[in-house]
C-alpha cells in the first residue's frame, strides 16, 4: 500500500511537470489527484519521506528551478531508503536520472 501511494504522488507530479513543460496549464483533476496522492503520503509514508514532502512543498511547491529538482529529489531518495530499508544511491544520480541536472547536495 506505502510503495503504490508513493508511485501515484509521483505519476501524478510527473504529469503536472510534464504538462507545465508543455506551456499546458494544470487541469482540476491533475491538482486532485497529486492533492489525494500527497495526503495518502503523509498518512502512511515514512517521517523523512513526509518531512521532505513538506520541505518540497514550503519552499517550492513546483518543479521550476535547480533548487526545486533538489528538494524533489530528496523526497525520492527518502521513499526509496523507506521501501529497501537501505539505499547507497546517490542523490546526484536520482535528480540527473530525473531531471538531467546534478543536485546540489
């Protein structure tokens, strides 16, 4: 159930990125979906992953800069530590992976 909440927070965000990429604007049922998707994180994901979450969130709250890919990038890294129990991947790998830039941290 943790790891098919985290996939949908991230189909859902990708779809956003994607589309904002685009020059499309946001749909209501995109906004709806990622909005369902972020509580069901926060209700049964790890605390680093819902911590990150929040940080995303605060301080961007869209994929719109190096510092954002950073912030989103952290969240991954945090599902993933939270669904193997361990992850050695580096945080530049999964931001290059995702947005082709390399994290800051």
């Amino acid at each position: 159930m943790k790891s098919q909440a985290y996939l949908d927070f991230l189909n859902a965000a990708s779809e956003i990125a994607s589309s904002a990429q685009y020059g499309e604007k946001r749909s209501v049922e995109q906004l709806q979906r990622l909005n369902q998707a972020k509580t069901r994180v926060i209700l049964i994901g790890s605390k680093s992953v819902v911590e990150d979450l929040h940080v995303f969130f605060k301080d961007y709250g869209t994929l719109n800069s190096d510092d954002a890919y950073d912030s989103f990038s952290k969240i991954v890294k945090s599902m993933r530590n939270d669904l193997s129990g361990k992850d050695a991947l580096n945080l530049s790998v999964i931001c290059e992976a995702l947005f082709g830039i390399r994290a800051k941290a």
